[in-house]
C-alpha cells in the first residue's frame, strides 16, 4: 500500500514514510492509493472476531509491508485497551461512547496507535525522534498520554498559558519522562506559528527527525475507522445506522466514511458542526468558503477550515452531488447545544458533554424527517472533560473516574516561554543534547 500526496506534486511513498513525515513535502495530506475492499465475510460476520482481530484485518490493509504482522497485532492490542461500548437510548438512537481512554476523548485511540508505530520505526532511525506539537487542549493530552514511555521519542507540547482547562493541564503538565510540556506566554496561534517556524529550520533538523502528530498523520487518521467497526459490531437492527458525528477538523468523520467506501454498511453520514460550519454551508450552496474561526461552548470543534475534509471529498472524487448522497451536516449554536443537554438528561438520564450534544440535536432535527431512521451519535469527549459547563447547564456533580483521582494529586513541570522562536530554539537543542 502507498500513499499519494492530494497536492499531487510529491512521490507516493509507504506507511512508514507517510507516518514519519505527517505531510508530504509539497504540503498535501497523504491518501491511500487503492481503497482495500473488504471481504463481505468479514463484514458479514464481524462478531466472529474479537475487536483485536478486527482492528488487525482491518489496518493490516494499510500497513502494507512496512510493520511485521506481530508487531502490528501488540500495536492495535495496545492501542484499543479500553471499552467503546454501543449504549441504548431509545429503540431508535444509541450512543458511541468513544471517550473511556486514558484522557477521556476519542483522541486517545489514534494517538496511542501512532505512537506505538512511531516507535518501532525510531528502532531503524539513525535520529533521534522528536515530536513537536501545538494545543489548545484535547490534542495535547492524548499525545502526551499516547507517547509517555516510548523508546526513541521525545515529545514536546506547546499550549497557550492559561487558556486550557485545569483538567487539560494536568493532563498535559505531569506526566514526566519523555513528556515535556512548554507553557508559550500567549495564544494558540503563537504556540503553532513557533512549531512552523521549528519545522522549516533546517539547521535544527540536521541533528534530529523533528515530526508532528497533528490529526492529519495517517497514523492517526486510519487507526479512527475502528470506532466504527465495533459499533456495527454491537449494533443489532437489520437497517443500517444513520451516524452522527460531532465533527471540526473532519478526521473523525472521514475515517468512518472511509470504513463505509471499503465497505462496511452504514447508511449514512451526519457532520454535526457547530457555528464552526463551512462544510454545512458547502452542502447547502456548492460554494466552500472558509471562514474566522467562531468561539463556541464546544470548542474542539472551532475550526474555521477543517484540514481533513479534503479526504472526504476525495472518496468522492470532488463530485459534490454524490457526496450530498452519503454525507449531510448540520449547524448548531450554543443556545441549541445546551437545549439539546438538558432534553436528553431529562429524557434518558444521560449527561452528554457539549461536542456531543451537538450531535444530539443534529439527530433530533434529522429524525423529525426520518421517521423510520435508528441512529448512533458517537461521543467524542467525557462530560467531565467539560465539568463546568455541564454544571452550569444540569447542576449535578459528576463521579470522577479513578485515573482523575489521581491526577490531582501529580506535580505540574513545565518551562514558561515567551512566543520567539530562539527560546524554544534554545530548549530544543537541549533536549536534543541530553541523549
Ligand atoms: C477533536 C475533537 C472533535 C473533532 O474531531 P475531528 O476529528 O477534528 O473532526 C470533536 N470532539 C472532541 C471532544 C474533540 O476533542
């Protein structure tokens, strides 16, 4: 299996070098040459596998020759040690909840499958690894968690002081060992523009491999369509589902389209956007037009020009009408959102966080007109990762799972860096000094 760059200026080139690399060097995001089509027993039988077997059939496809079968049966073992149960609400919509990892959202899955990988290609590197990434929360701390204790990588995590959750921070902040978290004394943009400007130095990168694992890398892509393998796994209508997800960089959603073009039977896709929605507004009018970035209450989802809708359309070949056919959006405010909450805590006892309720009411307003339709919205994030807005909204405490418990009680370390590039230039290197 290769792997294409979308910008079509650059050589196809594996898993390995696709995975390394993030991008291609004409700046495109890489796409798998064939889409792999699977086998209809397989498909058809999809509880006669354990979800480790499945996730291996699965992503064996795409890993080519590049990792040994063993290898790649530890790493999806490893990446998927934590519950993603399907959760009835109603005879017509059940819950995907993606967000029982170690960090409490979906990322977690992704991250932990693109480190492990990462480390088995830092065995044959004659360079030391080092991971670059800028947050504004979610990314960070599944990254961080991800990546804690892998041979051959360092991680570096760039976040805006004070604007993550306390949550977030301590997430990103205690973990140690190959785990450094840089506070950048400014915003989100400041810590990204720092990692552009690491990325095209190339003095710094003659000593080392300097990556990202931002949410375009394959390897963290890819791994994502698994949700939705052992959601049909756990799904017991004969109608194929209707799958709402809560959508912002459109990585998430595109893995699960992927899954449906190599043939995995869902009926159809709902983008739910928030005001973030330019893709909304692209299937409305035909017109994709980009737009500032909205602040919104669910806010891993404000992207004003989502990086991976571009796979999307190319599943579809760019034909927008085809697209119309499978995938539909929808836009939701804050008002809406905190409505949808609350009905769903007074109809099923069940406390979505906001990305989620988001998802809540795109379904809600798709089964008005669908009367005969049986949903899944997934859930990306654990109401607790959003503990004050659900408060505000349901006034009711949440139970802390254990692993949160704990976190309290760990040492924040980090080094506080004003937003130029020398200072974190000057860190870098003593990272890379220290073998
Ligand atoms: C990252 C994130 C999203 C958006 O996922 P994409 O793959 O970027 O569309 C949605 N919800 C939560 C909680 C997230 O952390």
């Amino acid at each position: 299996m290769h792997y294409y760059s979308l910008n079509q200026q650059a050589p196809a080139v594996d898993f390995r070098a696709a995975a390394l690399y993030g991008q291609a060097p004409d700046k495109g995001l890489y796409f798998p040459q064939q889409l792999p089509q699977l086998r209809s027993t397989l498909v058809n039988n999809l509880r006669s596998l354990t979800r480790e077997e499945l996730a291996f059939e699965v992503l064996k496809q795409y890993t080519g020759t590049t990792i040994p079968h063993s290898t790649l049966q530890n790493i999806c073992t490893a990446a998927i040690d934590f519950p993603i149960p399907l959760i009835s609400l109603s005879e017509e919509l059940k819950v995907l909840e993606l967000f029982q990892g170690p960090t409490l959202s979906f990322k977690d899955l992704g991250a932990r499958f693109m480190s492990r990988c990462l480390s088995y290609f830092a065995q044959s590197m004659d360079k030391k690894i080092v991971v670059l990434v800028a947050t504004s929360g979610d990314t960070g701390s599944a990254v961080a968690d991800g990546f804690l204790g892998k041979e051959g990588i360092e991680v570096v995590i760039l976040y805006p002081s004070g604007k993550v959750s306390r949550l977030q921070e301590l997430q990103l902040t205690t973990l140690g060992s190959n785990i450094r978290a840089i506070e950048v004394e400014g915003n989100f943009d400041d810590c990204q523009s720092l990692v552009k400007t690491a990325f095209s130095d190339q003095d710094y990168q003659s000593h080392i491999f300097l990556t990202s694992a931002n949410s375009i890398n394959i390897a963290r892509w890819l791994p994502q369509q698994l949700f939705y393998f052992f959601a049909l796994q756990q799904w017991n209508h004969t109608e194929a589902p209707v799958i709402v997800v809560p959508s912002g960089n459109f990585g998430n959603i595109g893995a699960g389209i992927l899954a449906k073009k190599t043939g995995l039977g869902c009926k159809q896709f709902i983008a739910a956007c928030n005001q973030n929605d330019v893709v909304y507004r692209y299937l409305q009018s035909g017109v994709y037009q980009t737009a500032p970035t909205v602040h919104t209450c669910s806010n891993a989802m404000d992207v004003g020009n989502p990086s991976n809708f571009v796979r999307i359309n190319e599943l579809y070949r760019h034909d927008i009408n085809m697209l119309r056919r499978e995938l539909s959006a929808s836009s939701v405010n804050d008002e809406q959102t905190a409505q949808a909450m609350q009905e769903c805590w007074n109809t099923f006892n069940y406390v979505l966080d906001p990305h989620t309720a988001v998802a809540y009411h795109s379904w809600k307003d798709y089964a008005i007109r669908n009367k005969e339709a049986k949903g899944i919205i997934v859930s990306t994030a654990h109401p607790l990762k959003f503990e004050e807005w659900v408060k505000a909204q349901l006034n009711i405490e949440l139970v802390k799972p254990k692993a949160l418990e704990q976190l309290e009680n760990r040492k924040k370390s980090t080094i506080k860096l004003k937003p130029e590039y020398k200072n974190l230039k000057d860190y870098l290197m003593g990272v890379y000094s220290r073998e």
